[in-house]
C-alpha cells in the first residue's frame, strides 16, 4: 500500500478574506497566481499545466469563505488539495494549505513545497499589484535530458540575464522573435527559478533539468492588458523546444 503523506504551507496576505477565498475556489481566481485553469461540464475546476497536461480537481467539501478540499487523481496517484482561509482583519488574511496523498518519494515532496513557496509569492504579487484585474496566462513545457547547470547557462544566456542578477535588479529579457522584451525587476531568483515583475505582469522562468523532474517551463501572468494568447503560447514553446531537446 502506498504511504499516504501531507505537506503543509501558510502565508499572510494583505488583503481581504473575500479576495483570498476567490483566489482559492474558482477558476479565475486560480488562473491569477497558479496555472490557467478552466470550470468543465460537471463544474470541477480543471488546472492546464502546459503540453496537453491537465488536472481536474473535484470539489468534495466546502465551508463557503473558509475552507475548500479538491481531490484529484493522476495517473493512479490520488491526492487532496486543503484550503483554509483566516481573516484576521479586513486587511489581512493567513491562507493555509494542505496538501495530502501519493505526494512521490522525499526529494518530489521538496519540489512540490518549492513550487507552493513560488505560487504563493504570485498570489502575494497578484493582490498588492494587479488585484482585480483579468489575467492572460502563458504557460509552455519541455522535459529536457540537460542537467541544471547547462539549463541555467543557457536561459541566463538566453534571456540575457547574467547569472550573479539578484532580487531588486532592474533587467531587460530578451524574448522571442516577434515578442516585445520584458522590463522589470527580478522578484524571484534561486532554487530552479528566476522571476521578474514587470509594468504588466509577472514572468516566471523555471526549471532544475535531469537532476530531478528534467522539466523546464516558462510561465507568464498578464493582467489587464490584450495579448494574444495563442500565438505568444507557439512563440513560448517553440523557444523551449529549441534550447532545450526533449529527453529521449
């Protein structure tokens, strides 16, 4: 039998309990901070992780305004995602998760709490700067063979970003062609992931290679300005699909 097991983050958010459980029970308030996601037929809400790989997520219990808890189910592994919401104010709020199930082995655990520790400073990012306004997500994928030090050359190089950059640096990344380059400041750096905050978004760089997923994905967050979806997603993936060959 597998072993069950749970992983637990907290955050405190300036901003009303109302804004936060949005964030946390429906599709738009989801696609703000998280991955794009989308309400289907039978009204679960369904997270598009990029390259065709979606989760559903079905509602199983609610305390509407407090506490929801989705289960999902990939490729055999069964999980729940716990949200608990705790306005202290109305200001300020705490937002509790707890994530429980066939979560992998230890190391696939940490990448999971990394990757909560990157959304969640999304979400913060999302409601002190773009709070309120409809988002365009850009989301592309690759599995690479590449180790982390040859993924990290390359997208430093790439995006012309040098790699001793630090949180606060102003920096231009360059994109790809026909994609206008990012200006902003570096908000997120270190442990397989580099973000800047810009005028209109937030951009996020990631991924640790063959060390342990051999994922890389860049993902883009634009708030109320009009991008074409479609055509930026081809641009996005085309460029991954180059600098890094998929792992055979």
């Amino acid at each position: 039998m597998t072993e069950k097991k749970r992983l637990e983050k907290e955050i405190a958010l300036d901003a009303g309990p109302e804004q936060v459980w949005h964030a946390v029970s429906t599709a738009e308030g989801f696609s703000t901070w998280f991955v794009p996601h989308y309400s289907d037929d039978d009204g679960n809400i369904v997270g598009d992780f990029g390259s065709g790989n979606e989760s559903t997520g079905v509602l199983v219990e609610q305390d509407p305004g407090r506490r929801i808890v989705f289960a999902s189910e990939n490729d055999g592994a069964q999980e729940t995602l716990e949200f608990i919401v705790e306005g202290r104010d109305e200001s300020t709020t705490v937002l509790r998760l707890i994530q429980s199930g066939d979560l992998g082995e230890d190391w696939q655990i940490e990448q999971h709490s990394r990757g909560w520790d990157m959304f969640f400073h999304n979400l913060r990012e999302y409601l002190a700067g773009f709070a309120g306004q409809p988002v365009t997500n850009i989301l592309a994928l690759n599995m690479t063979s590449m180790r982390s030090a040859e993924v990290w050359e390359t997208f430093h190089r790439e995006l012309g970003i040098t790699a001793d950059a630090k949180v606060g640096d102003k920096v231009t990344a360059t994109t790809p062609e026909g994609l206008p380059p990012i200006d902003g400041v570096i908000d997120l750096k270190g442990q397989g992931m580099l973000g800047i905050r810009s005028e209109n978004g937030l951009h996020r760089f990631g991924g640790e290679g063959a060390d342990t997923w051999g994922m890389v994905n860049v993902v883009h967050y634009y708030y109320g300005v009009d991008i074409d979806r479609d055509e930026a997603t081809r641009a996005w993936q085309a460029w991954l699909d180059r600098l890094f060959p998929a792992a055979t």
